[in-house]
C-alpha cells in the first residue's frame, strides 16, 4: 500500500503547509479540516496497522487522497494569480473520503483483515549439493565453527545476518516431533503449551538450534525464554535481514556480505557443472552471466540451475545473458523474486514509499544520500516528526533501509557517516515492478530538465517542490516573477556549466 501511504502523508503535509501560511492559511474552513484530519488518520492507521493486500481498497484510497491534495492546490495556485480570498469548500472530499471509509469497514469485514504473523519459512533451500552451499562462506564457515565449538559452557546465541539470498543456512532445523509431539496451534494459550513442551524437552540436553529469517525483536523476545541454558555448551543460530534485530538478539553476530567476482564464478561453476571444468568456449560467456548476478548467491543459484539442464551452447548462453534480468523476474525466477519480496512485504509503511522510490535512480550508480533526502522531502511522503526536520528524518530511515540490507552502502564521509549508497539491481528491479502495479508514481512532484527551452515552462509546473536544470552550459538565465505561482517549491538547483542566474524579487516572498 505504498502508493496510497505517500499520497496520504503528501496530503497531509501540504494541508499543514497552507495551515502555516500567512496568507493562504485563512481560506482554511478550521472545522472541515479537522473533519479531513480524522478521516486521513483512519487510512493511515489500517494501512500501517494491517498487512492484507486488497488492490481494490489501496486504489480508492490513493484516488481520494491525490484528488483532496489536487482541490487544495489547485485553490492556492488560483489564489496567488487572481488575488482573491474566496474560501476552500472541502466539504465533497469530505463526502468521497467518506464513501472510501465505508468500503474499508465493509472489506475488513468481509474480507477478515487481520494483523500480520510473521511466517516461519519465508525463505527456501535453493542449492542443490553442499558444495554449491559452501562456495564463497569459507571465511563465514570458520568464524561459525569457532563460535559453535568454543569453550564457553553458557548457551550461545549466534546471529547471521545479510541480504535476503545470502543466507548460508538453506534449511532450518524444524523437525523438533521427537521433543514437541504435535501441536494444533489456534491462540497464545497453546503456543505457550508449545513453548513449554520446548523448554521441557530441551532442559538438560546439549542442543543445536536453527531459526531461519527472523523478522523482529518481538519474534525473539516472545520465544527466548523457551531455550534453557543448560551450561553444556548449547547453540541457538539464527538467520536475519534486519541488522537492528541481529545485535539485538544474538551475543555474536556473522555478517554475510555478497560475493567477489571470483567467488560468483566458482558457485556458478559448481552450480552448473559440478565437479566437470567448464569448457573453454563458454567461459568468457559464462563469466560475463554470472558477474551480471552482482554477487547475490540466489541469482547464481537460479541462472545455474536453468544452465545446468540446457543446452550448452555459446547461442543459447547469450541468450540467457541478453535476458538474464527479465528470467529471474519470470517463472524461473520466481523462487528469487519472493525471498527478495518477502522482505518488501515485512517493512513498515511509512519505509514502502522510500523503497520504492529508489527504483528511479539508475542502476550501476552509487546515489549521493544528500540527493536522495531532498528528493524524499520533495516528494511529500515523510511523515514529520517532532523538533526533527525532515531531512533528518529522510536520513533516519534511510539507515534503516541499510540495516534491513534492501539498499547498499556505496562510501563513508570521514566522520563516519554515509556519504552514497546504491542498490543491487534485482531490489531495483522490483522496486519498478511494484511501483509500476501499485501506480506509485501518478504525481509529478519532482522536475529534471536539460533542455534551455523547458525553463519557461516552470511556472506552470504549479505542484513542484523539487526542480533540477542541468544544461549543457549558458553564461545567464533569468527567472521571471511566474515562479512565484510555483508556490510549493522547496528545491531549485542550477547544475553544470551554469554562469549567472538572475532572480526576481518575488523569490523572497515564496515559504
């Protein structure tokens, strides 16, 4: 519901704009605004509050936002060029918001929308021999074996974390019959028997426990105290994509990073051929696929596993290499989209928006986090926080999009900050394939231009709050007093060869 979260987050932050506005402030009818106020924090409320997808009601709710935002823009723009003091009746997008709310009420009933339970294996055993699970973790399996054969006699909880398909552990132990029996698990009353049953069956017992995909701090903290100590040595390993939930959990931690080009082109080796050498004909070819899976071992494993029962041809091979990317989006595929989109599906509302914003950068680049924090801002999809500014904000949860391993650190500022990040292509693809079915993208909020002739059209771009001019070159460039009806632009930059750039007066009046 991303695309119906950031027109509602973008509504509500150019309402208060106007609200704080000397002037346009008074055309505000106080009463109806509150009424508006109510009815967006219903939204914003079952969409962050609920996980059931229902494309029907994620559309009415977008379409009834974008139109509120439209009616209030299209009143100050109409107001800076006439002058007059007409006030703004609100009370039709009362009326549709309306119409929306009972459609949510009807469809949660009907429909039984309900908060979302983590599920237990998101992710799936996709190498098919051990020596394809090995390849690349050499290093990672010796710091595991250290930690798993160490002296401490305590029970040690050791944490593995990384992007989703870089998990070493492919099958998480789940046969526990033998200690459990089965259960049928309706409510909390018997996942305490459950846990209880646990406990009892491991007290005494020297142990080794895998939890694959760990989704949250409460998910731990709810199941911990089921795993006795028994000061026998015990190991509890678990696999997450959430840096945060890693350090929170696990007493060490083993970070998994993607793999070196080298490291790509022994697992797709194995992966294709075995234990056989690859023909010399198609290894220049060979290389060039499995550099094209930028590191992430599912991508390997999916390109290998369609190579290894093909034809072994250079044709055939550059086929696969000419259209890697649209296979691992289709059915051969699929198994990787939905490691990747399980973890899509597992962010918080207000991070969606975020996510899949980072799709319109260009792929193979590192993204200075300064752009993109001006960009989010411009957008209107940040919700404000108190005594932060936005950019701080936009800067907070890019780190958490960094702690859950969906975007990449590119460099570091000598203070240690992030200085750019970038994203692997597969995320980047998937970002423009959900963008594209959820409409993300049906507001123009922000402008790049190269062409000299596109200035003169600023003034009517009204809804701007970011604008971008990057010509070639030009000694000067005058902006007329029009750019004022842009009323709304938080942004401008001249980029390039750009000489001087003469402004009007009316700029110091602009918010």
């Amino acid at each position: 519901m991303a695309a119906a979260y950031a027109a509602l987050v973008s509504l509500m932050n150019t309402v208060e704009q106007i609200q704080n506005h000397p002037q346009l402030s008074t055309s505000l009818d106080h009463f109806q605004i509150e009424i508006l106020r109510e009815k967006v924090y219903f939204f914003l409320d079952f969409i962050e509050s609920y996980s059931s997808h229902v494309d029907d009601l994620e559309r009415w709710i977008a379409t009834a936002a974008h139109a509120a935002e439209d009616l209030f823009e299209s009143h100050v723009v109409w107001r800076i060029r006439t002058h007059e003091k007409n006030s703004l009746d609100l009370q039709k997008v009362i009326v549709d918001m309306d119409l929306v709310r009972e459609k949510v009420l009807k469809v949660k009933e009907e429909r039984g929308v309900r908060y979302e339970q983590p599920t237990a294996n998101s992710s799936r055993s996709v190498a098919s021999n051990r020596e394809a699970i090995m390849v690349g973790f050499g290093g990672y399996l010796d710091q595991l074996l250290d930690l798993l054969t160490g002296n401490q006699s305590s029970r040690q909880i050791i944490s593995i974390v990384g992007m989703g398909g870089t998990d070493i552990f492919l099958e998480a132990l789940s046969h526990l019959k033998e200690l459990t029996g089965t259960i049928e698990m309706d409510n909390e009353r018997d996942e305490y028997r459950l846990g209880e049953q646990l406990y009892k069956g491991l007290t005494g017992r020297r142990y080794l426990i895998v939890l694959d995909d760990v989704w949250s701090v409460e998910v731990w903290d709810k199941i911990r105290f089921y795993f006795p100590d028994n000061g026998n040595r015990s190991r509890l390993i678990f696999t997450t994509r959430l840096s945060d939930v890693a350090f929170y959990c696990g007493s060490c931690c083993v970070r998994v990073n993607l793999l070196d080009e080298c490291e790509c082109w022994d697992l797709f080796c194995v992966r294709v051929f075995g234990e056989e050498d690859c023909p010399l004909e198609l290894e220049q070819i060979g290389r060039e696929i499995a550099k094209m899976c930028r590191g992430l071992p599912l991508s390997i494993t999916v390109i290998g596993g369609l190579l290894q029962k093909s034809a072994k041809t250079v044709e055939y091979w550059h086929n696969v290499l000419e259209n890697i990317r649209a296979i691992l989006s289709s059915g051969e595929g699929d198994q990787c989209l939905n490691v990747l989109y399980s973890s899509y599906s597992h962010l918080p509302a207000h991070l969606k928006p975020c996510f899949l914003y980072m799709g319109t950068f260009q792929e193979d680049r590192e993204i200075p986090v300064s752009r993109i924090t001006k960009l989010w801002v411009a957008e209107g999809f940040l919700k404000p926080k108190a005594a932060r500014v936005l950019e701080e904000v936009a800067e907070d949860y890019l780190k958490d999009l960094i702690d859950r391993n969906l975007v990449l650190v590119g460099k570091y500022r000598k203070n240690g900050k992030v200085r750019s990040v970038c994203i692997h292509d597969l995320l980047r693809d998937l970002c423009i394939s959900l963008a594209d079915k959820e409409k993300f993208f049906s507001s123009a909020r922000v402008w790049y231009r190269s062409e000299d002739s596109s200035v003169g059209y600023l003034s009517r771009k009204c809804k701007l709050r970011f604008f971008a001019y990057s010509p070639a070159n030009f000694s000067e460039f005058n902006l007329t007093s029009s750019i004022s009806f842009v009323w709304n632009l938080q942004t401008l930059i001249f980029q390039g060869r750009c000489g001087l750039v003469d402004a009007p007066a009316e700029i110091w009046e602009m918010s």
